[in-house]
C-alpha cells in the first residue's frame, strides 16, 4: 500500500507541474480572464468557440446563467456589459432586459475564442489534478487506519485542503479580474503543494543520506534563496503584466520595471554561486547524483533564460519556461533536502 501511496504521490505531483506550466502559458498569452465566471466559461460547462454564441439572438433559446456581451447605449456612447440569463427562456424580437441581469463581479467584457480555451483547458487540467489527490487521500486514510500512523493521511489530507484552497483562490482571481497579489498566493500555494507530496514520496522510501555540515548548511541556503528568487520573480511578472497592458512596445519592457527587477537578477547570480559551490561538494561527496545533475541543468538554464528574457527583448516562449523551471528547481532542492540526514558528518 505504501507504494501505492508513493505511486498516486507522484501522480499527483506531475498533474502539479502540469497545472503550474498552464497557468504560465495563461499568463503569457493574456488569457487569465478568458473564462470570466466559475466554474463555467460564459455560463457553458463546454465553454463557446464563436461570439456568435455569446451574444443576444431572436429565437434563441437561453439556458438559466448563460452569459452574452450585448451592447447598450449609454451617455451617447454604446458600451458593452456582460449579462447573465436570469433564468430559461425563449429570446423574441426584442431584447428584453428583465431576462437578464448585469454580471457585476467585475466589468471585463471581452471574448476571445483562443483565450477561452486556454484559460478553460487550465481549468480542466486543475479539475483532473483532483482525481490522483482524492485517490491519494483514500488510500492514506485506508493505510493510516490499518497501521495507526496518521502521518500519510495528515499529509494527504493537506494536499487536498492545498488544492481546494487553490481552486478557491482562482475563483477570486477571476472574480477581481485578476487581482495582482493574488495571483502571486496561487503560486505559493503549487510550492506548498509541491513540497507535501515530496514530503510523502521521501517518506515512503524513507533511507536518508549522511552528508557533511558544510553540505547540508550550502543546500538549505541554496534551496531557501530559491524560494525567495520564485516570490520576486512573481513580483517582477505582476509588474511585466501593469506594462504590457499600457501598450508599451516589448522590447522597452525591461527599462520600465521598478528596482524589483535589479533585485531579483543581483540574487540570480548569488543563486548560481550557491548552487556551483553545493555541487562542487556534493559531487566531492559522491551523493545525489540524479538532484546534482538536474539541478545543475536548470540553473543553466535559468540563468541562459534570464540573459535572453533581459536583452532580447522578453521573448514570449521564454517567460513560462523560465517559470516552470524555477519551480522544478525548488522541487529538485527541496527533494535533496529531504534526502539528507540530520544526523552530519
């Protein structure tokens, strides 16, 4: 059973990733606010592929919560409102305004086919991350009530929590028409979400390594500077988003981002001394190899990304990679932590 438990573990650690990789793909392409309602997309539980679909038609039958951006002429402008069906009916020739009501969360109007669908297959891959953790959470409970050790199910039970307090907290990026701090949590929260089912997976195999003090100090201050350079590098892409949405060419982006910018590159450098100098002895030690190796990867790979993303005018295709990659990171060091006994030599 514990490997079963170990297996659903890393289930649901790679529907994580997965999840971390859509949403930065959402980010990239602008399309956090395809979907401008939750759970459903327009009101659709398969969200529309046409305007046509999100707008009033006579004839037209309109199910209860369905949605349409309709024009409306105010203060002799026409402006556009995003209402909602107040319940099932028929549309007859005219627009009837006391079928619907003003969808007032937020006043974001826009539809686009290629956004929707983006933000909803973020969604869907959200929704199926459930499925593991669930599995996960039932097989913890079976094993914890068999042997009386409840570590398993405490730990599972805090994924679940974890993941529920994740699709809430979409809601409310959603609902305040993505608020800047916020997303920022949602990211915290895949991190927590990726050290508990580490955690679960190191304790189902549970043999640690003795390694020297000196190793074990370099990787814990290199796996703690790596959170901190995840938080400001959220912080660097809330502000890249405010930039982008003033219209300023792309390639001035970097020239325009505050002093957070310069912070989170300084520390990347102090990152790349740190992971260089745990590796060194590390590989001295003759100890995680797999981790020595990956980590070693991408932090080239971190370091080559920022270069680009600094002085080639923050290509798309960069942004996302660059993300998921610092989280693998952080994933690679907190499993290599784990691994270390606190029993030093």
């Amino acid at each position: 059973m514990e490997r079963n438990i170990r297996k659903f573990a890393w289930i649901s650690l790679v529907f994580v990733y997965l999840v971390i990789t859509a949403g930065s793909i959402v980010r990239m392409t602008g399309s956090g606010m395809g979907c401008p309602d939750w759970p459903k997309c327009f009101g659709y539980t398969i969200p529309p592929t046409d305007a046509e679909q999100v707008m009033w038609e006579e004839g037209r039958d309109f199910r209860r919560g369905q949605m349409i951006v309709h024009e409306v002429e105010y203060a002799g402008k026409m402006q556009e409102r995003l209402l909602r069906a107040r319940m099932h009916f028929t549309s007859g020739e005219r627009f009837d305004e006391q079928n619907w009501e003003v969808f007032t969360r937020h006043d974001y109007t826009t539809f686009n086919a290629t956004h929707t669908w983006i933000e909803f297959i973020n969604r869907l891959i959200g929704a199926l991350t459930g499925i593991p953790v669930l599995i996960l959470f039932v097989i913890s409970f079976i094993f914890s009530m068999r042997t009386r050790n409840w570590s398993y199910f405490l730990l599972a039970a805090a994924v679940l929590f974890m993941l529920g307090f994740e699709a809430w907290l979409g809601k409310l990026v959603v609902d305040g028409n993505l608020i800047p701090g916020s997303i920022t949590i949602h990211m915290f929260g895949s991190m927590v979400l990726v050290v508990l089912l580490l955690l679960i997976i190191r304790k189902s195999r549970g043999n640690k390594q003795a390694v020297h003090k000196r190793t074990r100090g370099l990787l814990l201050a290199t796996f703690s500077l790596t959170i901190i350079q995840i938080l400001l590098g959220t912080q660097v892409r809330e502000e890249v988003d405010v930039i982008a949405k003033s219209g300023i060419d792309r390639s001035d982006w970097i020239a325009q981002l505050p002093i957070i910018f310069e912070v989170h590159r300084s520390f990347s450098w102090v990152l790349l001394i740190l992971t260089a100098t745990w590796l060194f002895y590390a590989a001295r030690e003759k100890w995680l190899i797999r981790e020595q190796f990956l980590a070693g990867a991408l932090m080239a790979f971190q370091i080559l990304a920022g270069v680009i993303l600094t002085y080639a005018g923050m290509p798309q295709f960069l942004q996302p990679a660059h993300l998921v990659a610092g989280i693998l990171l952080f994933g690679v060091f907190w499993s290599a932590a784990l691994k270390v006994s606190t029993r030093t030599v």
